[in-house]
DNA sequence: TTGAAAGCGCTAACAT
DNA sequence: ATGTTAGCGCTTTCAA
C-alpha cells in the first residue's frame, strides 16, 4: 500500500468541491488546459497547493493509457552493469532525461527467472510501461525481437544487427573514427594499425569502416594492420601483439578499454607512446581507463544518447528516424601532437 | 503509449466471454481464489493462455492501491553510484528482490531538479510507488524525513542517525568487527589499530564499538590506536600514517576501500603485510578493492540486504523490528592466520 | 460456485 | 467558460 491506510486521499472531485467548482474544471487545471478563467484557475490552484493534492496516477493512467514509466532492459545481472562505464553514463542520461521529461525510470532483467518461454519479463510484456530503453548488443537480438512482436514502444541504443525499423540512438561511429585516423595521419603516422572488437560488435564494424575511410582518403595500406578480438583489455592486448609483426607507427583503438590493452602490449614490447607508436582511442567515457600518457580519443556523448533515447521515447509512439549524435576528438598525449590543429583539442561537454 | 494504437487490448470482460463466465470468475481465477470450479478454471486459464491476456496493471492498481513499483532513492548523481561496489551490490539484491516479488525496480534522485521546497521527487511524492529503500547516510537525513512526514512506506538501509521509528534492514557491523579484531588478537597481535570513518557514519561507530569491545575483552589498551578520516582509500591512508606513531602490529580497517589506503601507506613506510602489520577490513564486496596480499575481511551480506529490503516492503505497511543480518569473517592473506581456527575461513554464499 | 452491480479517481466528450 | 456524464478495466461486495 502506498501509505498509511489513516490517510485517506483527495480526490478530484473533493478539491472541486473545495475550491466551489466541478471535477471537470479543476481537471483542466491540472492539465494545464487554457479555457479556464483566470480566477477561477487561481482558486483552484490555492485550494491543490493548501491540500497538497495529487492526482492519482493510477486513474490517470487507466483512462489516458499512459503510465509514465519508461524501462532500461538490462542484458546481464544489474551489477555486472553498473561497473561498465559505458552503462554507467548511459543510466545518467536516461535519469536526466525521466526528471525532464517527469517520467520514471525503472530497470527490467531482460527475461522472466523462470525462464518463461517468452523472453520477456512479465512486468514488460504486462504493459505497463510507456516504453523501453535497449541497447544494441548481440545479445540482445531476441529482447528486440520480442519487444517487437509485442509491438512495445521502444528505442534502441546503438546499431542492431537486423536491419528492421526501429528507433534508435546513435553516434557517429564511423565518422569519428575517421577523424581520429585522420588525425593519426595528418602527424604524420603511415602504418596506422586498427584493433577493434569481433565482427558480431556492429560498433565496431562501423568504426572499422572510418578506420577505412581515412586510409582510403590518404591511400594508405592496411595490409596486416587490422587485428580483431573481444572488446576487453585483454583482447586489445593481444590484438596489438599480433598486430606488432607488421611494423604500426600508430594504433587506432576502436575503444578505450581496448586501448588499455594497447597500452600494456606496446609498453611490454619496448615501445614507447607515442614517440615509437602513437594511439588514438575511442569512448571517452567519464568513468573509463586513465591512461598515462593520457590517451587521445573520440568521446562519444554517452549522457546525451541517455537523453535522447528518453526524449524520444516521450515524444511518441511510432518509428522514426534514427538521431545520431557527434562525436568530438579529444587530444591527450598519446597522438604525439602535441600541437594539435586549432579547433581540434576542445572537447564538448558530454 | 504503451503500444501501437492498432493493438486493442482484451479486458477482462472479454476474457470471460471467450470462456463463457462473467468478468467475475474471471478475476477470481486471475488472483488465484479457490473456490472455482476446476473445470471452469481450467477453460478461463486455456484463454488467457492462448490470448496472452494480462491484465491492466492501472485499474488494477486504482482499485487494489498498489502500484507494483518499489524504488530506491538515490542521493548522488546515479552515475556515482554505479562506481561504488556497495551500491552495485544492494541494487543487485533490490534487483532480484523485485523479481522475487514481481516488482518493478525504479530509481528515483533524492530531490526534483528544480530545487522544491520539499525534498522529494514529485514521482514520490505523487503516491505511484509502493514504497521507497532510502541507504542511512549523512545526506539522507532530511530525505528520510519527508518521506516519514508524508507517510510513505519506506525501508531504511542501514541505520539512520536520529532513532525515529523506521523499518530498517542492517548487518551486524559491531558483532563483525568485534569478531575481525579478537581474530587479530587470537593469532598474537596485541597493538591493534582501527582506521575508519568520521563520527557522522553511523556503521563506522557501530564497527568502531565492535573493537572496542574485543579490546575490552582482551584486556588490551587502545591509547593512540584509534584514527578516524574520510571513508575512502585516501582516508585509510593518511589515518594509517597518523597511526603509525603508535606502533600497531595490527590495523582494523572499518572499510576495504579504507583498507587499501592502509595498505598503501603500510608499503610505503616499510611495514610488511601481515608480517610487520596485519591488516583485516569490512565489507568483502563483489567488486571491491583486490588486494595484495588477499585482503582477510568481515563480509557484509549486501545483496541479501538489498533482497530482503525488498521483502519487507512487499510484505506490509507499518514500522518493522529492524532486521540484521549476520556477517562472515573470509580469511585472507593479509591478517597472518594461515591455519585459521576451523571453521573461520569459510566464508558463506552471499 | 457464480453473476450483477457498484465504484476506484480520473479524462474527455458533450451539453449548456 | 463550466458542469454533466460516460466510461477506462479492474476488484469486490452482495445476491442468487
């Protein structure tokens, strides 16, 4: 129960009765309809302020079909979650964009404990929620697929695999990409190596396809510079192992925690950043690795795809366009310019 | 909107229909009451199965005033909150409570962004929610006040300052630290020190009593002994420096994140670990500090505290007995017991 | 054991 | 500009 049963709530019609007009009037007041005389308005809103009246949500939501909650669909255990930075900055986004948007922000395992043949919770599948938040990761094909079936509202953050509408946020993956290759470039580096997640990341297809871009634009090779593995440290480590046999003056990371691992494969191996291999980044992310020599990478606005995603998610229902947000490239030490083109080294606030 | 308009949702009247009983039975079925003939129960659940009916969770939610939802309040940015390992832990436990429970896991910031006068979220004050899991630290104080003032139903993790009745969930922080420090006093260590925080946490007092107590047990003084700052790794560290002064063979941290500092500073002053100082701390978190050598620690069962939150507020309306949770020492490296009484290095399943 | 009917508190036609 | 009325989809007496 939400309360002390002693404390029996104000209806609409009482506040009406207070304020001497019908529950009709002080209805439109509360949602904030005009063709209400200014007094009368006035008095209304003395007698909702003096009571510390609230509309009963669950009413509001019987008859106007909205809830006002909104759902993050969460992929793995919470707590697995809440240490990825990525997450981390994503679920701050989404609270911004609930308290703007005066929406609740509840988080919803992907699927039932029961392993309910669905792969929806009940909670989800029992509609009582506006919408929902997904991210795009492979294995969240079959949520996607499942919150389609059931025709929910939702918005997907980053790329699916399926090409089927939807809504979805997004950054600019590859252009950013290409922007911190060309970077790489523009210093003069000829061997930019790239080491980026497996195939089944579209994010990291796309930034591999700026990675490409650049290189093309300088003809450049890319003869045994690429060098795939799990988007972990660990993998961005033995990426930049293999990659090493093929000489690189320069490492593109297609994220930050990779570029960790490139950091720890170089340093192991002699060399010495960025006066031996420069390394580029890319995430930016506020609670991610901390490089020494500071990394240069493309930040990605983390938070403002949060937003977007819950603005969208409250502006309505069917599928739109997809919002792609800017990147911008942020210039540490690692690039070996140390000075960077004006206009190159400001990063926004994310 | 929850759904594309183009989905016309069964109502439980249609429901009966299909089965050939009224809107009744159906909701009879439906909150499982017994007296319902089997044969006719039977039907009604073949249709709801084969419709994929639920029902709408707003009328019922405005008739039964309950809305299913149980959030948690967080007090600082949900993006710090994400880096700490106690709150990653309790959303965990929170997390599986609601779906014990079979219900929806909301997060709410402390106070509206326009800076109300009342400190609560509209979202909370507005009554949609079941009830609210506020953690007893300093900022919560006046929190747990509007919330109490608006008779909310609420579960209080921890254990607030003031000692105004509220159901609250805690761990046993003196009886752990009382066991942390007799088993530093019971492998031969006789100068015991305690880092932990500042007066204003409320577990740091209840952990420093703990030590005092096994102090007194053992008849061992305290003089110099006791240094309390910050409870973060810095403020391990520069308590441990001041403690130095007293030559402790021992050194209770009241936190692991404290303990690190102490490790740190134990290091950098020369003292080996546990050779020349043994180290115990509090708290043994999934995703806390790993230390070197292996941190011996007093495990607070946080997801169970999280969970059993939860319960409590699924389970009733007014002021509980507090529940407290017991807590288990782990045996490490870094305490110097390495044959451990039997029985003490076990460390239960959190 | 089942059905009919009232009503939860609100919004939104429809009157006036 | 304001009031009256009819539901929204459910649970729950109350009758049968």
């Amino acid at each position: 129960m939400n309360e002390s049963d002693d404390t029996p709530h104000l209806t609409i019609e009482q506040i009406g009765r207070r304020a001497g007009v019908s529950r009709s009037t002080v209805s439109r007041v509360l949602n904030g309809q005009r063709d209400v005389r200014a007094d009368v308005r006035a008095r209304v809103e003395a007698v909702i302020q003096e009571t510390g009246y609230h509309p009963n949500p669950a009413a509001r939501a019987l008859v106007s079909k909205r809830s006002g909650l909104i759902g993050l669909v969460m992929l793995s255990e919470v707590d697995e979650l809440f240490g990825d930075p990525y997450y981390s900055a994503l679920v701050n986004g989404i609270q911004q964009g609930c308290a703007e948007n005066d929406l609740i922000f509840a988080i919803f395992p992907a699927s039932s404990p029961d392993g309910h043949s669905d792969a929806l919770t009940p909670q989800i599948a029992q509609r009582f929620v506006d919408g929902v938040i997904v991210t795009a990761v492979p294995q969240s094909a079959h949520v996607i697929a499942a919150l389609r079936a059931r025709r929910k509202h939702m918005v997907v953050v980053g790329h699916p695999d399926d090409d089927a509408p939807v809504t979805r946020v997004d950054v600019e993956n590859r252009e950013g990409s290409a922007v911190a290759v060309t970077h790489l470039i523009r210093h003069g580096r000829q061997r930019v190596g790239f080491v980026g997640p497996t195939v089944e990341y579209r994010f990291g297809v796309d930034r591999f396809d700026g990675y490409r871009d650049a290189l093309a634009a300088a003809e450049l090779p890319e003869d045994g510079l690429v060098h795939l593995d799990q988007p972990t440290t660990e993998g961005g480590y033995r990426a930049t192992i293999a990659l090493l046999a093929a000489h690189p003056d320069a490492v593109y990371a297609a994220t930050d925690t990779m570029a960790e691992g490139v950091y720890r494969a170089l340093t192991e191996h002699g060399r010495r950043i960025p006066d031996d291999v420069a390394v580029v980044g890319f995430d930016g992310l506020p609670r991610g690795p901390r490089l020494d020599p500071v990394l240069t990478t493309i930040v990605q606005p983390v938070v403002e795809v949060g937003r977007t995603a819950v603005g969208l998610l409250a502006s309505g229902d069917g599928v739109r366009d997809p919002v792609v947000l800017p990147t911008v490239l942020r210039v540490g030490r690692s690039c070996g310019a140390n000075h960077p083109p004006a206009g190159e080294n400001e990063a926004h606030e994310l």
